[in-house]
C-alpha cells in the first residue's frame, strides 16, 4: 500500500472515530434516549441499549487506525504467541 492511500484511509477512519464518540457522548451524557448516527454511507438510529455495542466498534475503529498508522510510518505491527 501506498503513503497516499494509507493516509486517506487514516483520516476517514479519523473522521468515523469522531461519529462514533459523538453518539456515545450524546447518549451517556445529554439524558436523550435515541441518536441518528449518520456516518455517511448509512444513517443508523441507536438507543442507550447501543451504547456496548457503539464502544465495541469505536475500540475496533481505533485498533484499525493504529494498524494503518504503523504501516504508514514504518513500524511494524507484532503478533506474539508463546513458544511452548
């Protein structure tokens, strides 16, 4: 892959991870009960009952943008399992 198209993924990946904590803070915080989280390629209607299954994704968003940062400046991205 190249820097260019990494880099376009990073800040799209960036600008998701902002929806996404935008809905959890608005739901956690602003006493409302339902959030229309439009990311653009879809508009999804979440409730407080979400609110797990909205940090799972974020979590996997962020693992996915580390990934690709690494990538993107060289360092690599180590998987360790134990010798025995």
């Amino acid at each position: 892959m190249d820097a260019s198209f990494l880099t376009d993924r990073i800040a799209r990946l960036k600008v998701t991870i902002v929806l996404y904590e935008d809905a959890v803070d608005a739901l956690a915080t602003d006493g409302i009960q339902s959030y229309i989280l439009d990311t653009g390629q879809n508009r999804q209607n979440v409730t407080r009952l979400d609110v797990a299954d909205l940090n799972n994704v974020l979590e996997s968003l962020y693992n996915r943008c580390a990934t690709m940062e690494a990538r993107l400046n060289g360092s690599g991205v180590l998987t360790v399992r134990p010798c025995w």
